[in-house]
C-alpha cells in the first residue's frame, strides 16, 4: 500500500514539474514581441546612430565615406559647444530642482483637508495633457516683442518693450520656467501618491514626542517619501536634458547658439546642414551626458533610499 502511494505522489511531482517546465517555456515566448520591438526601436536606431557618427553622410545620400574619429574631434574643438552643454544642464538640472520644490509644497498644501482640493490640483496638473510645443507658443505670445502680452503691461509704465526672447541673459531661464510649469503636475501628482502611503501613527507618534512641524516634515516625511523623490528626480532629468519642443517654439535655440541644446543643436545639423554624421557624434554625447546623470542620481537617491 505504501508503495502505490509513494508511487502516485511521485507521478503527480513529475506531472507538476513537467507542467512548470511547460508554463515557464512560454513565459519566456511571451517576451518575445516585446523583446523584438526593443530590439528593432532602441538597440538597432542605436547603434546605426553610432555607426553614422564615424561618416560624413548628409542624411539623404546613398553613399558616404568613413571618417574615423573627425566628428569627435570637431566636437571638442567647436566653439559653441560650451555654451549647449551648459543650456542641456540648466535646462536639465534647474527645471527638475525648480518642479521637485514646488511640486512637493503643491503636494503638501492639498493633501490637507479643503474644499477646493480636487479643482486645485485639476489646475495644477492640466499643462502636462497640453503639448510641450503647443505649450511653448503659448508662452511665445506672452513673451514677445510685438504685442505680446508681457510687453502691453511694460508699456504702460515705460516707452519701450523688452525683447527678453532676444536676451541671452535671459531666455535659457524662461525655457526653463515654461518647462517646470508644465510638467510640475507630475512631480506634485507622485509626491501627493507618497505623502498618502505615510500611516498617520508616525505624525501622531512624532507629535507626542513634541516635535515640530518642521521636524515632522524632517524626520518623518522626508524620509517616507524618498521612493517618490527618487521617481520624480529621474524623470524630471531625463526630461529636462533632453528637452526640444518648448525651446523649438520659444527662440529656435536663438539669439545664435545663445539658447540651444544638445537636442536642438542635433536638429539643426541634420536637418538644417544636413550633416548628419555630426548630428549622431553629438547624439551620443546627448546619451552619455543623460545616462551618467540620471544613473549617478539613482544610485545616490537609491542608497539614501536603503539608509533611511
């Protein structure tokens, strides 16, 4: 009798390892159209971009000649390039400094109890839905020298407008401005997710101790909300130092080079020069620059993650 039973159970193991042999075999084939999208939209136009860069193809021909390291070399030794990577830079790291700020005091304000509380925050995220270009032009007829509505204010106080889209001093900060405006929903959205994943107990604990409200937000919110730091801080880089429509819509990267950025100055050499070969070289320096920031800022926010 116990060797028949012995003689089922292991019938049924082999018949329930069999089984999970089977479903992990198409676990894994399931992966494999998402496999092949990655492979055919990211890897492949990857390393194509890497390849045109040692060429000098005009982005149209059929033919072209390699060229080694020239579009490297042209790269460090082009007089503007200064200039574009410091705008990817403010226009990377202010705008995510800028919408972590205000998106968390936006969040902190309307996780309170208030009547107005929904309309608010429909407010506050509606720019995000509107496109980034159509966003710029809006901001454009705010800002311009003829008739804009900026300027009809000035004038009422003095005799002539201010061309500030024209200003170098000045318009890489606006670009800035207009892109933490749009996309601060976003950040005030996930800090308001964090802040209501936080149990009550710990205010209330941290209160019976006498702590402040500074210190409540120091020593219990902070900490609870790194994961919602960390999300917020990485997007808003990778967004920002790549960020081309609200530039495009705003100044065209003009006065010059007064106001590109590597994406825009990556357009306007292929499209514009139709030097393609340089626009990849300049491409991947685009990828280099956002890849060591954005992973540099997750491994440091993830380990503060961990400590806290």
């Amino acid at each position: 009798m116990d060797t028949e039973v012995r003689t089922q159970i292991q019938f049924v193991k082999k018949g329930l390892r069999r089984k999970k042999i089977s479903s992990t075999v198409w676990l894994n084939v399931m992966y494999l159209p998402a496999l092949l999208l990655f492979i055919v939209f990211i890897f492949y136009p990857f390393f194509k971009g890497l390849q045109i860069s040692f060429t000098n193809w005009d982005g149209f021909s059929q033919t072209y000649d390699w060229i080694g390291l020239d579009n490297y070399k042209r790269m460090l030794h082009d007089p503007n390039i200064g200039t574009i990577i410091k705008n990817t830079l403010i226009y990377g790291i202010g705008s995510t400094l800028f919408q972590n700020i205000i998106g968390l005091a936006y969040a902190l304000l309307l996780n309170r109890e208030m009547k107005t509380r929904g309309i608010t925050r429909t407010i506050i995220y509606l720019p995000v839905i509107i496109s980034p270009l159509i966003m710029g032009y809006i901001w454009y007829f705010f800002f311009q020298y003829d008739g804009g509505a900026l300027n009809d204010i000035i004038l009422l106080f003095r005799n002539t407008p201010l061309n500030i889209l024209a200003d170098p001093q000045w318009n890489v900060w606006i670009i800035m401005f207009v892109n933490t405006y749009q996309y601060l929903g976003i950040a005030m959205v996930i800090y308001l997710a964090g802040l209501q994943t936080i149990p009550r107990d710990f205010y209330e604990a941290a209160q019976i101790d006498g702590a402040s409200s500074w210190q409540r937000f120091k020593h219990v919110t902070l900490p609870m909300l790194m994961p919602s730091i960390t999300i917020n801080i990485v997007l808003n880089l990778v967004g920002g130092l790549k960020l081309f429509d609200v530039i495009i819509s705003l100044t065209k990267g003009g006065p010059g080079y007064a106001s590109q950025s590597l994406s825009t100055v990556m357009y306007k050499y292929y499209f514009a020069s139709m030097d393609a070969g340089y626009a990849a070289a300049l491409g991947n320096l685009m990828f280099v620059l956002i890849s060591v920031i954005s992973i540099t800022a997750l491994i440091y926010l993830r380990r503060k993650e961990i400590a806290g």
